[in-house]
C-alpha cells in the first residue's frame, strides 16, 4: 500500500515519534518533500506547491484543508499568489509521526491531480 492510500492512525498515549532510520525511509516515498526545523526547532514537513494563479492556488489550500478534516490531521497552510507551502507535523507529540509522512503523500497526490 502506497503512504496516499493510508489513513491516518489514531493517537494515543503510546504513540510514537518516527524514528530517524523510519522518517528516512518514509521521505523517500515523497522526495519533493524536506524537513525543515521551522521556527520553533520543531522538525517539521515541508513542500511548497506552484500554481499559474492565485485561484488554483486556494482550491488546492482547500483540497488539502478537505482532506486534513477526513483524517482529523491539520497542517499549516500559507497561500500567495501561484504558490501554496505547506507544512506537516504533529503537534501533540512535536514532531514527526507516520501521519504527517501519509498527509504529505496525500497532498502529492491532490496536486497531481490538479494538473492538466
């Protein structure tokens, strides 16, 4: 099963950040994606999405926002114009978990669709 084709695991008090040799192996199944130790030192996914106009930008910000409700997993969106970042991980645990891997493979693959 490909990460796009998951959904995301429930947490609990056991769940677990992913291990670096697991966030690695996972990464390479989303290569566009880099983790990023954005503003607060938390490692985070992270990927910004072109578009030819602000209009195709904010529908895609809206597919993701769709999906992220699904699967009751959300991520930091910035919309310009032509051009949507977007940013996974999980705040409970301040990291990364297998969730933010799947959303981002989810993300790829609502952006490929949206091209023509």
């Amino acid at each position: 099963m490909t990460l796009a084709a998951e959904h995301c695991a429930p947490l609990d008090a056991n769940a677990a950040l992913a291990s670096p040799d697991e966030a690695a192996a996972l990464r390479a199944e989303i290569p566009e994606w880099r983790i990023a130790d954005a503003d607060d030192g938390t490692p985070k996914l992270e990927r910004a999405f072109r578009f030819e106009t602000f209009a195709q930008a904010l529908a895609f910000a809206n597919a993701v926002g769709e999906e992220a409700e699904a699967e009751n997993h959300h991520p930091r969106l910035v919309i310009e114009w032509g051009r949507v970042t977007v940013q996974w991980w999980t705040h409970s645990l301040g990291g990364l978990h297998r969730n933010d891997f799947v959303m981002a493979a989810r993300a790829d693959a609502l952006a490929r669709a949206r091209k023509p």
